[in-house]
C-alpha cells in the first residue's frame, strides 16, 4: 500500500504548520509533575517495542501526558521494527496535531523506514518536514537523507544535501562517509575518489575506518590497484587505522584481487587481532589465485592456533572445497567433511553444494549422490551440482532422471539446468541414433514448458544450438539461430563451431563473413574457432589470411591483461593451424617468437612435432617444459604417445605411459589406451597390443563406441602386418559391438584379399552390397591459387586431366629410370600383374601430386602439399620418394595416420606409418 504522510491537518506539504515551543512554565511543570512516571514508562516502552510488543506498550505509549521527549521519539521510531510502520505514521500524525515536537532521532528512523520501503513520495515528505522543521542543520537527518536518496536512485539529490550543509558543518566524518559511499554505491568511483581527496584538501578530519573499507572495497572491485595502493599508504600514517581488523582484511581481500597475493599475506601477518574475517580473507585470498596447498596450510593453522577463539564459517569452508576440489584431495576433502558435519554447517545449504561438487571433482560419484540424497533443503543449485555431475561422468540417463525428480518436486530449473541438460544429451553416441530424438524431446520441452523469456534467452538458445551441432543436426542448429531474437558473441561462435565440428568449414567462413559485414566485435573466441577449422580441413592459405587479419586487428589494441590472455589463445590456436598444415616451421618460429607461454603452448608444439613424425624434437620440448616448471597433463602425454607410434619407439612409450600414472597421477583416458595399442600393432608386436587392449577393457570397463575404437586399432595394425587370425577377430569383435561399422568389413574384405582368400573377401563384399552400407571413397585434393581440386582414383573429371596424365607418365618413366618398382601386394582385385601396376599408378594422391608439380610451371613456389582422407599405400609412399628426388621438388603429404614431407628421395617418417 502507498503511504502518505498526513502532516497537518490539510495533509498538504505546503500548508505544513511547524509545532510551537510550548512556554517555559508549562514546559517545566509538565517535566516536574511526570518525571518520575516518564523515567519509567520509558524503560519498559522501547525494549517492548523493540520486542514486538505493539499492542501493550503502544497503550503505555498513549496513556503518557507528556510525548515531547525521547520517550515518544522511542514509541514511534520502534513501530517499524515490530512491522506497524502505519502505525508509526498514525503516531506522528497525532504528535503533529497535538502540538508535539518529534526529535531528529524520530525522524532519521522514518527516513530509513522510507528507504527500506522504496517509497520516494514518503522521503519526499519527510524531507520536507524536515526544512520546515528546522532539522536542516541535524547532521544526523542530513545523513539519513544523503543514504535515503542514494539508495532509491538518486544521487544527484544526495549530492545536493551535501553540498547545502555550510563550511563548519562539513567537518564531520559522517557527513563525508555516507556521500562518498553514496557514490560508490552508484558505481561512480571516480566521484567518490575526488570527494576523498578534496575532503583531505580542506583540512578536515580525516576519513573513518568504514569510509577507508568502503573506498578500499571499490578499488578493488573497479580493478583500480594504483589508488588502492596510494589509499593504503595514508593507511599506514595512521596509528589508528593500522589498529582496525576489520579495515587490514579489507586490504587483505583487496591486494588478493590484484593479484598481490605476498602483500596479502604480509598485510594478514601484520593483524594484531585476527578474527574469522582475517582468516577468511587470507585463505580466499590463496584460493582465488589458486594457491590451493597455501590455502589449506592455513585452515589448518587457523583451527590449530585458535580453536577456541576462531571458528570455522560458512565462508570458510567454500573457500577451502574449492581448493580441494581443484586438487582432486579426496581423504582432505574426507576429513573436512567430518569437521563440517561436527560444526553443524552441514545443514547450509551453501556448503552442501560445494560438498557434492568437491566429491564430483574428485571422480567419487556415488559420496556426490549421497550427499546429494542426504540433504533436506534442496536449491536449485544443490540439482545443478548433481546434474552437472553426472553429465561430466557420462552418465546420462542419471541425468534425465535427476532432471524429471527435480521437476517433481516443485523446484523449476533455471538456464543452467538446461545447459548441462543439452551437454548430456549431445554425449549419447551418433551411433544409437538417439541423440537427435533426445535432443529434440529437450527442445521442445523447454518450448512448452519455459516461460518465453527463458525459452527465448540467449543462453538457453545457445545450449540448444549447441546441442544440435554435437549430436550432427546442423540444419537444427542454423534454423535456432536463425530465430534467435538475441543473439550475443557466444551465439554467433557457437554456429561457427557447430559447422566446423561439422566439417563444413565453407560454412563456418560465411558466418565469420556475415559478422564483419555487420560490423560486429570479432573476439579471440571467434579467432581461435576459425584457426581450428584451418588446421582441420588443412586449409593453409585461409589460415595465413586469418593470421594476417588478427596480426592487423592485434596491432591497435593496448596490451592489459585480459588482452594479454586473448592473444595467448589465438597464439596456441596458430600453432595448431600451422602444424595441422603441414607448416611445421612456421609453428615453430611462432613458438620460439612468444614471450609468454602455457601448458596449451607447450603442448600444441609437442604435439605438432609427433605428428610430423619429429621424434626427437618433442622430446627435446618436453624436457624444456619440465625445466620450465609447467606440468604435462593428458593431452601433452597424448602427443608423447603418438610421436612414440610415429617412430617405432616402443619402450619409450611404454615409459611414458607409466609415467604419466605414476609420476603425475594423471589417469588414461581411452585416447591415451588406443594410442599404446596403436603404437605395439606398427611395432609389430600383435599379441603384446592384444594384452594390453584386454587389459585395458577390464580395467576401464569402456562403453561400447570406446571398446569398438579399441578393437579397430588393433584391426587396422593387422592389416599392415598382413596378421589374418588376429585381425579376423578383431573384426568379428567389432561386427558384434556395432553390427553397422561398414569401414569394418572393408577391411575384413582387404585382409581377406591381401591374404589370397579371394572367396571370403567377396563374401564380405556381398554382405556389406546387400546391406546398403557404403564405404568412404578415398580422394585426395590440393589448394592451387586459393582454389581447391579433388581427385578420385583413375579420375577423368578434371578440366586438366589431359595434361595430368601425360605427366604422370613422364614422370613413371624418371622414376623407373632410377629403380623405382611398383609394390602391388595391398591391390585388393584379384587381376593380373599388370593390371595391378595400372591401379596404382592411378591412385588419387598421385594425380594430386602430378597436377601440384604441373602448376610450378606457371611460377607457383614452395611445397606442394596434398591431403588424403586414407592411409597412403606403401606403393605410392615409394613413387613419391622417387618423385621428389627426380622433381627436386618438397612433397608434403597428410594422410589419415601423419604428416610426410618427401625432400631428396626421403620421407620424415622413415618408411614408418
């Protein structure tokens, strides 16, 4: 209900009637005669009040003859706190008509009230009284006004009343505390720090410590270090204000936002009497700039010390589970647990959260769910943190379920129960064909039962898109965003990654096009997206465009720290981009060129090297990072792994490997399983990779789509080796895993073929024909003056191929010359010799290669440089050797397995692939 202050009797500010003094006689009498009645009244009217008590003590209230003094003043300012502010007002209504003459205590309590209430019209009023009154020169009204109108909006009206009061009157700290915090309130810290400095300017007293924690809190919040720290200073000048706890915490806090976490530290030293606040701000402190040992050093320190004097709080315990979890301490995190629960903080809410994420990190799923089950009062948070559990563990139909529980209950989920409802469901395998269905019953979920500001909203559309693009329903995805009535950077780079992950990259660049000729804000996000669409469809000239363009962009912007961090990013993405093109010296002019690296950079190089088959090198790399002090994680074993399988290195990887659970407590992921495979099957060693696949099923447990990887990497190593027995079961496995692994049972019908058994082999043919399974047709393409030309085997569809042909023979007839020998063992066709040599000798990459070197007639320079989506036969891996050296000519070829960069008759990969 909006209020009214009933003034006088026309209930009009302007015909507002100020109280008269009463005469001294009368004045005195009323004190003498109710002395002894008001002293008593007054002890029991205010705490009653103060208590609640409306309905006795307002009677006590009335019945007093005299409501001049405190006594009356206590009566009405203690109706607000007992809810009866109407009351209050009745109060003051009847004090105004009867003459009496309300103090400034009163009416600062109003004022309050007024601002709590968010009634402007009231203050309004009050104020008005308040002039009308002769309170203009109460410092106590003027700062209650100054609060009262900073915290409904309006400042300019806050600064007025300051800047009314006369020179004597500023000369109160008070006055000067609410103003600059009225700035700060209203984000205005410029203002705030010119009224600090201009209240020091004229001599005044100097500023309160609350004033200092208010300025210090801003500081640190606006990211304003250099005046924090010239704030600090005058600080330490002040015996005073050294002394204040609550002041150095403040600091404490402040230096840890900067990132000045030794100041931090020596500031918390240097506090006589810490208390729960101290401790809080140091361990956050340590926390936020992920000191997480340092941060539970002194937890520990702080209940060993002062057990008694300092208890652990709510604020305490999410500080040091975030440290815990981001260590993955699991009996740390056991033990703190145990001490929450003998607090008695187990039952907030706040810390069971923090509780179920600690055990989430730390992969104990199932103390997550019984935490989880345990906890009485549920918040939308405490779901979040389960649903987000399972999804990170993969376990999906946990997921929905929980989902539907929590809908049960009442509870409604929020934009990020649907985003990691959307991430669960692009995790189902493509395979099962269930992640379009799923994905389309969470859409229209979220469109029939979501209000349509949710539905609508940009983080809900973006986690919809990306759903879409993961389970491979772009056409989904483009048809959201489309619709999408607000879309923000995130939007737009999500549909850029959905056509990359997508493989279609052309796409990806229309989008990107489409950006700028909106003229919208390009970011690192946006970069580092397109950069990785380069190296994926080795597309080398768009990626130097790309490069180019960033170079332009980066060239005009100041470097702070947030730029900083952006231009690591789209560093790292380079490096990537450069490798995946076969361009592994350019990747590492740029690697040896930054001034600042990460683990991201260290890995993507070690990583380029393995591909390129550069053993030697990414060992090297890795030794520099340990001496560095950076730490590997999965991925940089990940690149070990394979430039170990590139070389042969057997035992090498098998040190890696074991060093990775050993040394770091890193633990395999199904990538790193299938590169050991991987590596033992080129080695040659079948039956120590078949150990090891065995072991590693019985170890992991994998789900169907990792255990048939395991298995086709297995299959494929037979292959190479011509190992039929093995490989017909590994291929069997497969077939009973996934019935419809089409690229399976060519290769069964190839090893069967390579084997001499021409009739199994066209068996498998028959079957996979009658099941309409179609297999991927090997191409090979090269990029010619920004232009890209495919090729088929035996293609006669090129506007070139004339010439192609013609120099593909001179070119058969130069490398014959020099000994080279058709190598047709892997020819899968059962047909004569001859015929044979003419099948390989029309393989696509040749052609590609043919129509490279004839484009160096027309002054095209430097590599040519060929993409195949298969592995590379051994016959045409031989012609090419032979071709560079008859060419003088660098080849660079990425196949399906590595990258191979023929120069002078030789192959970086040392006949090894």
């Amino acid at each position: 209900m909006a209020l009214v202050l009933p003034i006088a009797a026309s209930a009009s500010p302007a015909t507002l009637r100020l109280p008269r003094e009463p005469s001294q006689p009368s004045f005195f009498n009323t004190i003498s005669s109710n002395c002894e009645r008001k002293s008593r009244s007054s002890k029991i009217l205010a705490p009653g009040l103060r208590r609640g008590g409306s309905n006795a003590t307002v009677q006590l209230f009335d019945e007093l003859p005299d409501k001049y003094d405190w006594s009356s003043s206590s009566g009405v300012s203690s109706s607000p706190h007992s809810g009866g502010f109407d009351r209050a007002l009745i109060s003051f209504q009847r004090m105004l008509i009867e003459g009496s003459r309300p103090d400034g205590h009163l009416l600062r309590t109003l004022l309050e009230e007024s601002k709590a209430m968010e009634d402007i019209g009231l203050g309004k009023q009050l104020h008005s009284f308040a002039i009308r009154g002769g309170f203009g020169v109460d410092i106590g009204v003027r700062v209650a006004l100054i609060n009262m109108y900073a915290d409904l909006g309006m400042l300019g009206d806050s600064r007025r009343i300051f800047y009314e009061i006369s020179r004597t009157s500023l000369n109160d700290r008070q006055l000067w505390h609410a103003i600059i915090s009225a700035y700060i309130s209203h984000n205005y810290l410029l203002g705030a720090f010119s009224l600090y400095h201009e209240m020091l300017s004229l001599g005044f007293d100097r500023p309160t410590a609350s004033t200092h924690v208010s300025i210090v809190k801003a500081c640190g919040s606006s990211g304003e270090e250099r005046f924090g720290m010239m704030i600090h200073g005058r600080i330490i000048k002040d015996e005073e204000l050294v002394k204040e706890t609550n002041l150095q915490n403040c600091l404490v806090t402040f230096y840890a936002k900067g990132g000045r976490l030794g100041y931090a530290n020596r500031l918390f030293q240097g506090i006589h009497r810490k208390d729960i606040v101290s401790w809080n701000a140091i361990i956050s402190a340590n926390e936020l700039n992920r000191r997480d040992d340092e941060a539970i050093h002194l937890f520990y320190l702080m209940i060993r010390d002062d057990p008694f004097v300092v208890q652990p709080n709510r604020v305490t315990f999410l500080s040091i589970l975030a440290s815990v979890s981001r260590l993955g301490a699991l009996r740390l995190g056991k033990e703190i647990h145990g001490y929450i629960i003998r607090s008695g903080t187990a039952i907030d809410t706040t810390v069971v959260n923090a509780l179920i994420t600690m055990y989430s990190r730390c992969k104990e799923i199932g103390k997550a769910e019984v935490t989880f089950e345990r906890t009485l009062c549920k918040d939308i948070i405490t779901w979040n943190s389960m649903l987000a559990a399972y999804e990170k563990y993969k376990l999906q139909e946990k997921c929905f379920n929980l989902f539907n529980r929590m809908q049960a209950s009442g509870q409604k989920p929020d934009y990020h129960s649907f985003t990691i409802l959307c991430s669960a469901a692009a995790l189902e395998s493509p395979a099962k064909r269930l992640p379009t269905m799923r994905a389309r019953e969470i859409h229209g979920h979220i469109l029939r039962r979501c209000s349509l500001e949710v539905a609508e909203s940009a983080p809900v559309c973006n986690s919809v898109l990306k759903m879409y693009s993961k389970c491979g329903c772009i056409e989904y995805s483009k048809k959201v965003f489309d619709g999408m009535r607000h879309r923000d950077s995130y939007s737009w780079n999500a549909i850029i990654d959905g056509y990359s992950h997508n493989k279609q990259f052309e796409d990806a660049f229309l989008i990107y096009i489409r950006m700028l000729e909106l003229d919208l804000e390009i970011d690192h996000f946006t970069y580092s997206i397109l950069l990785t669409s380069c190296g994926s469809s080795v597309s080398l000239h768009l990626g130097k465009q790309l490069h180019s363009i960033i170079l332009k962009t980066a060239g005009g912007q100041e470097t702070d720290s947030v730029n900083e961090n952006a231009l690591l990013s789209i560093t790292n993405s380079l490096i990537s981009m450069y490798s995946k093109c076969g361009s592994i010296e350019d990747a590492s002019k740029i690697f040896l060129k930054m001034e600042r690296r990460d683990l991201i950079s260290w890995t993507a190089m070690i990583t380029g090297y393995g591909e390129h088959g550069m053993v030697l090198e990414s060992f090297q790399l890795f030794e520099r990072m340990k001496e560095s002090g950076v730490d590997p994680n999965e991925v940089t074993f990940l690149g070990l792994l394979m430039a170990c399988s590139h070389g042969g290195l057997v035992e090498m990887g098998t040190h890696y490997f074991r060093s990775m659970t050993e040394d770091y407590g890193l633990c395999p992921s199904l990538e790193h399983y299938a590169s050991m495979v991987d590596l033992y099957g080129r080695a040659g060693e079948l039956n120590r990779a078949r150990e090891f696949l065995e072991s590693a099923i019985s170890n992991t447990r994998p789900d169907t789509d990792d255990e048939v990887k395991l298995w086709k990497a297995l299959l494929s190593s037979c292959h190479s080796h011509k190992e039929l027995d093995l490989g017909v079961k590994a291929a069997i496995r497969v077939l009973e895993l996934a019935p419809e692994e089409e690229s399976t049972r060519v290769q069964l019908s190839n090893l069967y073929a390579i084997s001499g058994l021409w009739e199994d082999a066209i068996k498998v043919r028959r079957i996979t024909q009658e099941k309409e399974l179609k297999k991927e047709v090997g191409c090979s393409w090269i990029d010619v003056k920004n232009t890209r030309h495919t090729f088929v085997a035996g293609d006669m569809h090129h506007e070139e191929r004339r010439e192609i042909y013609e120099k593909l023979g001179e070119l058969e007839m130069k490398v014959r010359e020099l000994g080279y020998c058709p190598i047709t063992d892997f020819v899968v066709h059962d047909v004569e010799e001859i015929e044979k040599e003419a099948i390989v000798q029309s393989h696509s990459e040749r052609l590609a290669v043919a129509f490279g070197l004839l484009k160096r007639r027309t002054g095209i320079t430097g590599a040519v440089q060929v993409i195949k989506n298969l592995r590379v036969c051994r016959d045409c891996h031989n012609w090419m050797k032979f071709t560079s050296l008859v060419e003088k000519a660098e080849i660079v070829l990425r196949d399906s397995r590595r990258f191979h960069c023929f120069r002078d008759g030789k192959c970086t990969c040392g006949d090894f692939w």
